[in-house]
C-alpha cells in the first residue's frame, strides 16, 4: 500500500470513464487536489481530496483492500463505496470496534433542458465579483477549484444577492470533458424562497450553451436538495453508499 506522487495522477484518470458519477475523482486527479492511496496487492484505490478530506472515496469491491488503505489514510469519518461494497466494509468497521451508519448518495444528471426559473434577486457571477464572494459567508462560497478566484474564472456560479450578500450560491464543484458536477448552499434564513433552484438552472442553462452534462448528488436524507433537483430538471441516475463511522 502506498500514497501516489502527483505526477502518477494521470495514469489514474484515465482508467475512470468520463461518467456522472466520475466527475468529481476525475477533477481532482486533473487539479491534483487531492491524495491518492493505491493497494498494490488488490484492485482497490482511495482519493481523499483536499475539499472534503474526512469524506474519501474508494474504487473497487475488495472490502479488505479498501479497510486496509483507509488505515494509512489521515483524518477521514466516511468513506464512500460501491453499494455491493458497502456491506463488506461495514462489516470490517464493525469488526474493529466502531459503530456505523450508512447514507445513500444519489446521483442526478440532467437529460433535458433545465426549467427556467427566473428570480429578481438571482443571478450569474463574473470575476469581478470576487470581492462580493470573498466578503459572502464561507458556508455560500462553494469549493472545488482551490481559490474563489479560480472558481469565478474557471468554473461558474450563480448567486442570491439580497442587500448586497450573498445569501445562496450554485457553482460548479468539479468538470471534465463531459460532465460537471453543481453543488448548491443558501443559508438558512433565507430558505424557501426558490433562490436555490433558480441559481441551480441559470448554472446548468450556462453548462449546457457550453456543451457540459450537468450532474448533482445529495445524500438520501436531504430531502430539499433532492426537491431542488427535481424542480430543474434532473433525473436520477446511480447511488453509491457512505458508509461512516459512529464510534469505538
């Protein structure tokens, strides 16, 4: 077992197809914004990126190989599996002292043209909104490109401006050749006002002049993520499974 140097990345990436439920390994491998653990016995690999590190993901179906890497892998909670993975691994973290929990992680991809869902107060970000986004709580500023700098001219992002802050934002959280994934955050006061779904369908409707396939995922419980999708346009697509750990 061993973690990857950067420049070994690639030949990483090219082994996952360009698929919804890729896009998110196949950024952060082309960014380098992440940390590669590969089992060199069994078919077994974890990517933990930077963003997110207590939530890796694991490629493979061999429970064993992903316990094994999961204990040289730093800081993680979860790890995010196969679902014929899943009871093997939770097996395995039952073996050794700790209690779980699993959560269904459902994938969307968008197959028709996003819902037009205008809202005064919405609209898309350009980067000479940098100091307005960097002023926004962290909680709104989206993630995935290392830099909101690089966020506003890389990827795309549209907000809910309500006296002058940024009080919901959609961006796009990974890209590659095909597809890009759009994650979605408003606070809570200012829920149930349609600002999500509004910043969800003007990034998609800019993905998609871009000729980018739009995907989301949330967890099985986030019941307004899934309304918010479902309200542009997305249909289900996959699901993977978390499995996480509770405790000793």
């Amino acid at each position: 077992m061993r973690e990857l140097a950067p420049d070994e990345f690639e030949s990483i990436r090219h082994t996952l197809p360009d698929s919804p439920t890729n896009v998110q390994l196949r950024h952060f491998l082309r960014r380098k914004s992440c940390h590669v653990y590969v089992h060199d016995a069994a078919d077994a690999i974890v990517i933990q990126a930077f963003d997110v590190m207590d939530e890796p993901q694991a490629l493979g179906e061999d429970a064993q190989a992903i316990w094994d890497l999961l204990q040289i892998v730093p800081g993680w909670t979860c790890v995010l599996v196969t679902d014929t993975a899943a009871p093997g691994v939770e097996a395995l973290f039952e073996k050794n002292g700790f209690s779980t929990r699993r959560v269904i992680d459902i994938s969307y991809v968008l197959t028709q043209p996003p819902h037009d869902l205008p809202n005064p107060h919405v609209r898309l970000l350009t980067p000479a909104d940098l100091p307005l986004l960097e002023a926004a709580d962290e909680r709104v500023r989206g993630g995935g490109f290392g830099t909101l700098a690089a966020l506003l001219d890389e990827g795309i992002a549209a907000a809910a401006i309500v006296d002058d802050c940024v009080v919901a934002m959609a961006n796009t959280t990974a890209i590659t050749e095909r597809y890009a994934d759009v994650g979605v955050f408003t606070l809570e006061n200012f829920r149930q006002r349609g600002f999500s779904a509004a910043a969800t369908s003007l990034v998609c409707r800019e993905l998609v002049k871009r000729g980018l396939n739009p995907v989301w995922s949330t967890g099985d419980f986030n019941i307004a993520s899934q309304r918010t999708a479902q309200k542009v346009g997305f249909a289900q697509e996959s699901t993977k499974t978390y499995v996480v750990k509770v405790g000793e």
